[in-house]
C-alpha cells in the first residue's frame, strides 16, 4: 500500500544530510529539489495524494550561447576545478535519489 501523501512529506526532511550539495523541501504538495550553489536550478516532484503518483519538472540554468570559449589547462585548470564544487555530485544522480524515495513509498510516475 502506498505512503499517505502527509507521511511521504513528512520524510522528506531525512533525505538531507549535512554534507550534501542539493537541499529538499517541501512547497505544498510538491517537493523541491535546489542546489544553493546554483539558484537558477530546480527539480520539483508534484504529488497527487488521490492517486499516490507524481510528475517530475527540471528546471535548469540557460545555456551559454555563441562561440565557445576555451582556456589553457582545461579542467586541469585549478581555478575550474573548484568551480566545479556545486556540481558533485551530479544532477542525475541526485534525480535518481528522488525517484527510489518516491517508488519504495510505493508512488507510481504519471506520464
């Protein structure tokens, strides 16, 4: 049987832990995902309590555009790798977190 939807908002809080990089939080019946380090990005899960399932948006930051632009060292470039900190660990993986949270609960994704 399926979490209620107050029970399944209510475990939400144990998904953060003090080292991760991605907060979750619950807005109404919705929960966000957000990366401080990254404000214009967002994984929102929308839960229908009547019939246990939830729809998944991403929103992510605008892509550059134009001529790209390449610097000596690449990613072995110090001063980029620790530009690189707000994006451990990766978005899918933390997409995938979201998902098993939400299927060992029993919530099944709308299409």
């Amino acid at each position: 049987m399926a979490t209620s939807l107050e029970d399944l908002l209510a475990r939400v809080e144990s998904l953060n832990t003090p080292d991760a990089a991605y907060r979750h939080s619950v807005v109404g019946s919705t929960i966000v995902v957000s990366d401080p380090a990254d404000p214009d990005y967002a994984l929102t899960a929308s839960l229908d309590g009547a019939s246990h399932t939830f729809t998944i948006t991403e929103t992510k930051p605008p892509q550059p555009t134009g001529p790209r632009r390449f610097e000596a060292g690449g990613i072995y470039n110090t001063a980029k790798r620790v530009g690189l900190r707000g994006h451990m660990p990766q978005r899918r993986t933390v997409k995938e977190g979201l998902l098993a949270f939400l299927e060992r609960a029993e919530w099944k994704r709308s299409k």
